[in-house]
C-alpha cells in the first residue's frame, strides 16, 4: 500500500488557524505515524486575499469557499474562523458534500449543534469539536468515549481563563475588578470588548455543550442561566476568605428528577475543593460519574497553540477514522428528551451583604422576610460600618432560586435596608 495524503482544508487563518498551520507543520513527520497518512493543508479559506500574513503560504490561500467545496481531493474541512454565520452554512454544506469536519465553534455548536450533527449523521462523517471547550483540555472526547460507561450526574468547571485571571488577582493581590481586568487586557487574556468574558457569555456556551454530553439531552445557550463577574468586589472576597472560600465563576450542569439544572455564576468554592486551586489563565472541568466518582480536568483554556493542540489531535482522529474506513462512527449521543429545570426552581445556598440602618430589630426585620419566603439562615456576620450604617452578611441554607428572589425584592422595600451590595451563591 502507498504512502496516504489525506488533504484538509482551512476556513481561517486568525489565531487558532495560525496555530493550527504551525503545528500541522511543525509535527509533520509525527502525524504521519500517527494517523497513518500524511496530512496536508490545501487550501485556506480567507476574507481578503490582500492582507499580508508572515509564515503563511499564499499559494495556499482562496476567498472562493466554492474550490474548498467542489474539490474531491479535500477529505476534511477545518473550521476556525468563529461566529455563527457564515460557519453554519459552510459546515453544512461541507457536511452534505461528504467531508468531514473538525470545529473550534462554541458559540455555534451551543446554538445550532443539534442540526450540525444530524447532517454529520445523515452523511456518514465525522464532526469533532474538541477545541471548542477548554482549549487544550481534552474534555469532549473523554465525556464521548472513556466514560460512556458512566451515569454522569453533574459536570461543573472553571470555563473562562480571562475571568479566571481577574479573580486570582482580586484574591492574591487585592485588586478591584478595574485593575485586575485592566492587567488581564495589558496581557493579551482580555479582549479589547471583554463581554463575552466577564458578563459569562463564554463560559455559558460551553456549560450548554457539556450539558448535552454529560446527560446525553439537547441543551442550548439559551436554556443556561448566567451571571458574570462586573459585581464581584474586593469585600465580597475578604468575606469569602473570612469564610474560608474563594470565589470563582464556575460553570455548572446537574441532572436532577426535576430536569436539567444548567448555570454559570460566581461561586464562593470552600478552599479545599480541587477547583479552588485552579489559579490564572488556567481552566478546569470537575465531573461526577456513578462509576467514576470524580475526576477533575485541568489546563490551558485558550490561546494559539492550545486550541490549536486540541484542534490538530481531531485531525489526526479524523485521519485514522479515513485511513480505516469508519468516518461517522460516533455521531450524536443526545439520544434523550430530558427537561431543563426553569432557572427560578434550582436550590443554591447564598451569600447576601446587604448595608441597613445600625438600629435595634434591623436583623429581626430581615429575618422575618427571609422567613416569609422560606429562605433558612445559617450565618450572619454584622459589622459596624461607621455612624448609623452597619453591613450584614448572610449565609443561608439551600433555597429555591424564586424564593430568594422575592425575598430580596421585599427587602428592598425596608426602610431600614440601605443597599443589598451582593448575592452570590455557595457551593
């Protein structure tokens, strides 16, 4: 048998495209033993052909998707290029072509996947998408094959390392938000519009793609509820230290009798739990399986060359799968219709710092609300705060998300409640 070149194509050559290039070329002779076939980039699809791109091959470049679709040379299709349009269309129609795709796409797998797998299916290809949550973290295809055997009950992760990096800085060094996000912008961690980031966005595609593979249900963007971090402040951390907790936003999917629970929010984490100790740009994926127990996934979450790491370990996947005739031997595994719990019915224990009038009955008072609405106090924490202010902390036992939120609507119409400054929840 001869020696096998299995030709890809790439649509995209920003970021994790570059370092797709790079390492493809850099571990050539690997990936030949490896795969067992000579992987060879034909043709890069770009917006401009103009623009200047050092180390990049301009043979290789076209702005015609049409040359990529309608060359039978072209075995698989790398999509790096992000966002939803014009990827979706590109994706199926490479799909419906009988190429096989590999994709880095959060934002369009958490949206549109459920159609993305079913043209995959219907075309007897594969569709890998490890890159598009946790980067170098190898997290998609151990929840689709090494641990298949299990009843996974609940995934929850560190998913964001820009988020991340900002709140080692508030924790470590004492910073505000301000600064710390400013250094996380200075480093490159931060986007020049970081909202996709410190408002949860990100993190919140990512908990919906894990969701569908922990519980083998449809879950989209749209069904997971999300906090960010723009609230957290310096207070809030020295009452989780005082706690003895750190806070982290944390994404997080539980399986419960009642439906899907699916959420990312800041989270006060006791400081001994695993996740506590992921610090920086790092990320982590923590998973609960009835054979398993538990497992924790560390490492890098993004950048050029761990994405792209995880994007070229789909290539040589897929490669293998060509070289043995069995493209599409793992399609979708949503093969459930599992309910997603209303965000309003899922219990959380939470911390609230509130500032109220330094008067006698002010804790009775706000007591008593909370008591109204079933919420159960556990702690409290008073401090003076100067002339007639004093602050409250409160932790309280696990309580409905509804609840909470009607007490703390009554609670602001105390007279003698200033501010509610915080609630964020306790794990």
């Amino acid at each position: 048998m001869g020696e096998r070149t299995i030709r890809i194509a790439l649509l995209g050559i920003g970021t994790v495209g570059t370092g797709v290039y790079k390492l493809i070329r850099r571990r050539r002779d690997v990936m030949m033993r490896t795969a067992g076939a000579n992987i060879e980039i034909a043709r890069i699809l770009v917006h401009s052909l103009n623009k200047e791109r050092p180390g990049i091959d301009r043979e290789l470049l076209t702005d015609d998707f049409d040359e990529i679709l309608e060359d039978p040379s072209i075995e698989l299709v790398v999509e790096v290029m992000g966002g939803i349009e014009p990827a979706k269309t590109m994706i199926l129609k490479a799909l419906n072509a009988g190429k096989n795709v590999v994709s880095a796409n959060k934002d369009l797998i958490a949206v549109h996947g459920r159609e993305l797998f079913e043209a995959a299916e219907n075309n007897g290809c594969d569709f890998m998408f490890e890159a598009a949550v946790g980067g170098a973290i190898p997290i998609i295809r151990p929840m689709k094959q090494c641990l298949a055997a299990n009843e996974i009950t609940e995934v929850m992760g560190i998913m964001n390392g820009t988020t991340n990096f900002i709140l080692t800085k508030m924790s470590e060094e004492n910073m505000s938000f301000e600064d710390a996000l400013a250094i996380a912008t200075e480093l490159g961690y931060a986007e020049a519009d970081p909202t996709a980031d410190i408002e949860g966005l990100d993190a919140g595609r990512k908990a919906a793609i894990l969701a569908c593979l922990a519980f083998h249900s449809r879950v989209t963007f749209d069904d997971v509820y999300i906090e960010g971090i723009t609230k957290i402040s310096k207070e809030d951390i020295a009452y989780a230290r005082e706690l003895g907790n750190v806070i982290k936003l944390v994404g997080r999917a539980k399986n419960t009798e009642e439906g899907i629970e699916a959420g990312v929010y800041p989270l006060m984490i006791p400081k001994d739990h695993p996740l506590a100790e992921i610090r920086n740009s790092f990320n982590a994926i923590y998973v609960y399986g009835d054979a398993l127990d538990e497992a924790m996934f560390m490492g890098r979450g993004a950048g050029e060359m761990p994405t792209a790491s995880a994007v070229c370990g789909d290539i040589i996947d897929v490669a293998r799968n060509i070289m043995h005739g069995c493209c599409g031997r793992i399609s979708c595994t949503c093969y459930r219709q599992l309910p997603v719990k209303e965000s309003g019915k899922v219990s959380n224990k939470f911390f609230i710092r509130m500032k109220v009038k330094n008067l006698p009955g002010v804790l009775a008072k706000v007591a008593t609300v909370f008591g109204l609405h079933k919420v159960s106090i556990s702690q409290v924490i008073q401090k003076y705060s100067g002339g007639d202010c004093a602050e409250l902390a409160i932790v309280t036992e696990p309580v409905r998300e509804y609840h909470m939120r009607d007490a703390l609507s009554l609670m602001n119409a105390i007279e003698e409640v200033k501010e509610i400054c915080s609630v964020i929840r306790q794990f």
